[in-house]
C-alpha cells in the first residue's frame, strides 16, 4: 500500500487565505456611498423645492423635480465614481452588484407611477411615492452598504409617510426636507465617518 503524501503546511494555509479572502469579499459592504455627493444633492434640492413651489402649472412643477432629478442622478454617479477611485475599491465588486439589483427596482416602480399620478393631476402623491420609493431603494440598496444607509433608507421612507398625509399644497415642503435636508445630514455623516 502507497503511503499518502502530506500536504506541505504552506500549500494549506495559502488555500486557507484564498478562502477567507473570497469569503470576505462575499460579506463585503458597498462603500462608495457619496457623503460629500450626497451632501451636494441636498444642496441642489433645496433650491429646486423653492422653484418648483413657485411654479402655477403642474407641467412647471414636474419639470423643475426631473430636471433636479437629472442634476441629482449626476452628480451622486459623479461622486461615486470619485469616491471608489480615490478609495481603491471597486466600483462592480460583489456588494456593489448586489446594491445596484437592490436599489433599482423601487426607483423603477417610482418612474413608471410618476406618468399616471401626474396625468391624474395628484403631484402631491407623485411627490409622496417618489419619497417612498426612494427610501424603499435605499434600504434595499444599503443592506449591502454600511449601516447608516438603510437607516437614510427609513427616514425617506417615513417622510415619504408623512407627504401621503400632509396637505397637497406642501407637497414641496417633504421633498424639501427629504432631498435636500436628509440628503445633507446623512451626506454628511457617511463624509465623516465612512471616508467621503
């Protein structure tokens, strides 16, 4: 009977390391959440609240949200590109995946009811269900991201709560205080504490 060779003791702690490395890269978190681009998205929504709740048409209105929309979508790509290139980590790891997969389908659902809402003449639950929405993705998303994400998450989603049962004529007021003011407090914490 032949004798079994021993596997050499640094053949078997480098397989060791391969596996604790694959294994963390699978429980990695999403970090390129933009604090400071996020901080910029408030920044560029408070304004856009202001301009929209001057306008006297709704077509007015809805042109000033998709056109900050628009802004906003930049300027948070923007930042998450600079933030993952600056960190070194990448943009398409596994938990950056999975964050995409999770966040997109509740900002679908937003962009296909805004259409009937705003044919239907109800922009204040256009404005409520963009809220909702939006803190549906980002906990979706932020399960896969540092803690404080989803917690943004529950605060959109509960503004977006509070937008359903304020008075149509402040609809501008929880977009206000979601987009603009959420966006600087939590931009700012994930700046702070989370590297930018």
């Amino acid at each position: 009977m032949g004798q079994v060779e021993p596997i050499p003791i640094h053949d078997h702690a480098l397989e060791n390391l391969r596996y604790i490395r694959s294994a963390m890269e699978r429980a990695g978190s999403f970090t390129a959440v933009p604090g400071l681009g996020g901080m910029v998205m408030g920044a560029s929504a408070l304004p856009a609240a202001w301009l929209a709740h001057r306008q006297t048409t709704s077509e007015g209105w809805i042109t000033v949200w998709l056109t900050e929309m628009v802004l906003a979508v930049a300027i948070g790509s923007l930042a998450m590109v600079h933030k993952a290139r600056r960190s070194g980590a990448p943009l398409w790891c596994d938990a950056g995946r999975k964050f995409a997969l999770s966040f997109a389908p509740p900002i679908l659902a937003g962009a296909l009811l805004t259409w009937p809402l705003y044919q239907a003449g109800l922009l204040h639950i256009v404005a409520a269900a963009w809220l909702v929405l939006y803190g549906a993705a980002i906990v979706a998303g932020g399960a896969f991201s540092v803690r404080i994400v989803p917690a943004m998450g529950v605060a959109y989603f509960a503004l977006g709560l509070v937008a359903m049962l304020a008075p149509p004529a402040l609809k501008d007021l929880p977009l206000a205080a979601g987009f603009g003011g959420l966006h600087m407090v939590f931009g700012f914490w994930i700046y702070r504490r989370y590297g930018g």
